[in-house]
C-alpha cells in the first residue's frame, strides 16, 4: 500500500540538487536550501531507508511551499509540513481500509502495523492515524 512516492516527485524537480551528507549528531536530519537561483536538498546518510524516504517527503514539501525562511511562525511551519507528509504517504483512504481490516482481524491497530504497511516512521503513521480519527469524527458529526 503506497501513497505519494517522493523519488518519483523528485526526480520532476531538474532545477533541485540531491545529495546525502553526514550531519552532525542532533535532531536535524535532513535540509531544503535556497541559495539564489540553487536549491538543494540534504539528508543524513546514516538514515535508513524508511527515514531517509520520509526526510525527503518533508523537504519536499518545503520546496513546494517556498521553504521555511520567510515564515513568521517556524514551528508552526514544521507542523504543517508534518501533517502533509503523513497525509500523503498514508493516504487517508488507503488508511482507513487498512485500520478497518486490522481492527477486524486484530482486534485493533497499531502506529507500528500502520508504519510497516506503508513503509514510513512511526511518527509519520501516528500522525496520520490521528488525522484519520479526527476525519472519522467530523463524518459523524456531519452525519448525525
């Protein structure tokens, strides 16, 4: 079950560099650069490849979004991308009918079952799993 693929998504991007580089040890793993008319995007070498899929994702989206330079609200900027990333390698429809047939067969689901299904971090799959309850709960609210 596979959503977005940011290769792909790359690769239609000519105009951006990609290169693997060793990062300092900290929370940064990866970096979307602009510098004039180059854009460039980093990502940790000693990631794995399920990581290094997702870091590519969210630099991706800061591309698409003009990067991060000019926002006002950098957190807030973070999460927003966060979201999107989740959204589009677990893709809302994809999600549902797998948290339904593992809550049928399970008798639950799990940010791990959902992570090795689609092939992301667990980060990535809780924060879709919750975008998906919070769909699931507006439905209801609509319908009833």
């Amino acid at each position: 079950m596979r959503g977005w693929r940011p290769w792909r998504a790359l690769r239609e991007h000519d105009d951006v560099e990609f290169r693997l580089a060793d990062f300092p040890s900290g929370p940064v793993r990866a970096l979307y650069v602009e510098r004039g008319a180059q854009r460039l995007i980093l990502i940790d070498r000693s990631l794995d490849p399920v990581d290094r899929l997702a870091a590519l994702a969210h630099e991706l989206v800061h591309l698409e979004r003009g990067g991060v330079a000019d926002c006002l609200d950098v957190g807030r900027e973070e999460r927003t991308v966060d979201r999107i990333v989740a959204e589009r390698l677990c893709p809302a429809e994809g999600l549902a009918a797998l948290v339904d047939v593992l809550v049928e067969v399970e008798g639950g689901v799990t940010a791990a079952m959902v992570a090795e299904e689609f092939q992301v971090p667990v980060a990535v799959a809780e924060r879709g799993m919750r975008a998906l309850v919070v769909r699931r709960a507006e439905h209801r609210r609509q319908a009833g």
